[in-house]
C-alpha cells in the first residue's frame, strides 16, 4: 500500500514496479507484480487478459473531475485531469495461439466489452 | 396497432407501458421476453425503462445482445415501430439502432423531476400527433441520461433531422438550467436517419393519464397509432 506524502493514505492504490505515479491514469496501476499483490489471490497458471477501459478525452467526464476535486481537497497538487474507468480480467482456459486470443478479444471490447462512442481501451495479455 | 413490449430481466416500465398502449388507447398489446428469438405480427415494439441486468458494465450493455434484439433489428430494417424509453433509449443506441449514447448525468446525482420537453421534428411517427407549439411536461428518472454525440455526429442529426425532443424552460429555451443531466445540445430524444426508430430518456407512458397529473406524454403513443392508420412516409 503506497502513502502520500501527506502523510494520508485516502484511497487504496498499487504503484506500477516499472512506472513512476502517474495522476493521469490511475487505473494503470492496477497492473501489479503478482508476487507483490499481497491480496491473497489464488496463484492461476493460464493466460489472462487485462483491459483498461478509459472515458474518451472528449466526452466529459464528472466522476474523474469529482475525484479530482477531493484529491485536491486533501491537498494533493499538481494534478492534471483523472480519469475513472473500468478494469477487466480475462482469465483464458486454453493456451491458444497468442494472436488469435488478441483479436479475438479486441473484437470482444469492440462489439461488447467498451462503447467505442464513448470510451477507449487497452487491451493487455499476461501469461503466468 | 399491435405492439410488443420488451421485458429484460431488470425491466420495470413494461407495465406502465403496456397499459398505456392496452388499456387507455385500446390497442392491442403484449409482452416479449427477451429471449424469445421472434416478435410475432407486432406493428411496433417498445423497449421499456429500467434497469436491464442492473446497468451491469454498461447501461443497456448486454442487453443488447439479447436474443430478441436480432428480431427487433430485421423489425427495424424493415421499416417497423420501435420506441425506446429511457433505458430502452440506452439499449438502442448500445445496439446502433440509434445514434449517440448515454453516459453518466453531468451532477452525478439520480434525477427525478418532470421536465419539459419541445418536439423539434414533428414528422416522424413517434411526434405527428403532437399539437404544434405543445410542450410534453414529462417525469425523468435516471442516473445515466446524458445524451453523448461527436461534433460531426451532432452535426449530422442536426441537419437530417433526427432531434425529436430538446429540454426546455417555461420560456421554451434549451437552457442550462432546464437540462437536468447535461446532455448536449439539451437533446432528451433522437431517432435514426429513416425515422422508424426512437429513443428519449424521460417517460412519456407516465404521463398518459390525467390521474396522475400529467397525460401530455400520450401524444407519442397517439402518433404510432395514428402512423399505423396512415403512414407517414419515411425516409428511405
């Protein structure tokens, strides 16, 4: 669990191991070292996608501008913008060939899993 | 007019608007589950307000890949009545039978108030029956009614036409202060480019009745009957 320099720990979050903070894309930093989670997850040994879906920058977006506010609130500045999404975990039972999986679930995020009107996404495969 | 009215798990103005159509315009009306692959010999459908599977993922997400939705997309191809009512509004557009979609309110509050709505286009099937210069006074209740459209999109519902309803004042202006969830350009309802296919997020079937103070929004139940009776012609 990382703290502020504040001294305050307001919301649960993971730092990125290879990332330094980054305020822009909170949701990013859900994509932790599995052997540093400390969340007591059962150990899983398939493939797993992970999907980071994000409000396009055009449409407006009041929740990350409300989470913003309060984190200013508590006096953290140097903030730019927030941006709450949504975050996917794909666990995969069969090791398919790594190529077919991508479009396979690029189509899924198009047609179902994201609103491309209204939100983008990253689409990220992990094999353990 | 035959009309089917949609039920999805998380449904819950099927009845309302069954009613309306049944038992104060006296038409012929039923309900079809959303599993159901065929509509039978319906002249129109109308996807009820709710909360189809809890607004999971997104409002309207998986519903739309229900199967009854294939029907309704060959019904709508083929020139057939579908109306969508706030949540039925958010299964439309997820299902690109309607342009734009609906996102979270501007407030991020719930909002239930009554609103009132100018008809902008009056020759589609779901607006013909509502007097000139009428303003519907109609309830809204959603937590996810802001109307989204790129500029370009905008642009071209614009300029075919496809703005049914805008939220106004009492004054008749598309203001701030009369959009209760920010969406743009005030617009609470659109249709395609054919004009057989609409969506508005406030509730017209609870405002058909003057027993519940408001009956305004019978006008766009009236205006599918009446283009039943005498079609008016669509764009092709």
């Amino acid at each position: 669990m990382a703290r502020f320099r504040s001294g305050i720990d307001p919301i649960p979050i993971r730092f990125v191991e290879k990332s330094e903070l980054l305020w822009k894309y909170p949701t990013i930093q859900l994509c932790f070292h599995p052997a540093r989670s400390g969340s007591g997850q059962a150990t899983y040994h398939g493939m797993k996608a992970r999907i980071i879906i994000t409000p396009k920058k055009a449409v407006f977006d009041p929740q990350g501008k409300t989470v913003q506010n309060t984190l200013e609130h508590f006096g953290h500045t140097g903030i730019e913008a927030v941006h709450v999404g949504k975050f996917l975990e794909v666990e995969l039972t069969d090791r398919e060939d790594l190529e077919a999986v991508e479009v396979r679930l690029h189509d899924a995020c198009r047609r179902f899993l994201t609103n491309p009107v209204i939100e983008d996404y990253t689409l990220e495969i992990i094999h353990s | 007019m035959k009309c089917a009215v949609l039920q999805f798990p998380g449904s819950n103005c099927d009845q309302d608007c069954l009613h309306v159509v049944k038992n104060v315009l006296g038409q012929s009306a039923g309900y079809v589950w959303h599993k159901q692959t065929s509509l039978g010999d319906a002249d129109a459908v109308i996807v009820p307000g709710g909360f189809s599977y809890g607004d999971y993922l997104r409002s309207g997400a998986i519903a739309k890949c229900s199967p009854i939705m294939s029907a309704v997309k060959e019904f709508a191809d083929r020139g057939g009545l579908v109306l969508g009512i706030c949540n039925g509004f958010q299964i439309l557009t997820e299902a690109g039978l309607l342009p734009g979609a609906l996102v979270r309110n501007r407030d991020l509050k719930f909002v239930c108030e009554h609103v009132l709505l100018q008809t902008v286009s009056r020759g589609t099937p779901f607006t013909c029956a509502i007097p000139e210069g009428q303003w519907m006074r109609v309830p809204v209740a959603h937590g996810d009614g802001c109307y989204y459209i790129d500029p370009a999109g905008l642009a071209d519902i614009e300029s075919h036409g496809q703005i049914l309803w805008r939220y106004v004042n009492s004054s008749g202006v598309a203001d701030e202060a009369s959009n209760p969830n920010g969406s743009i350009a005030n617009i609470a309802g659109v249709c395609n480019k054919r004009g057989n296919v609409a969506g508005l997020m406030p509730h017209p079937e609870r405002a058909s009745e003057c027993i519940l103070g408001e009956s305004s929004g019978l006008a766009v139940f009236q205006s599918m009957v009446q283009h039943c009776h005498a079609p008016i012609l669509l764009n092709p």
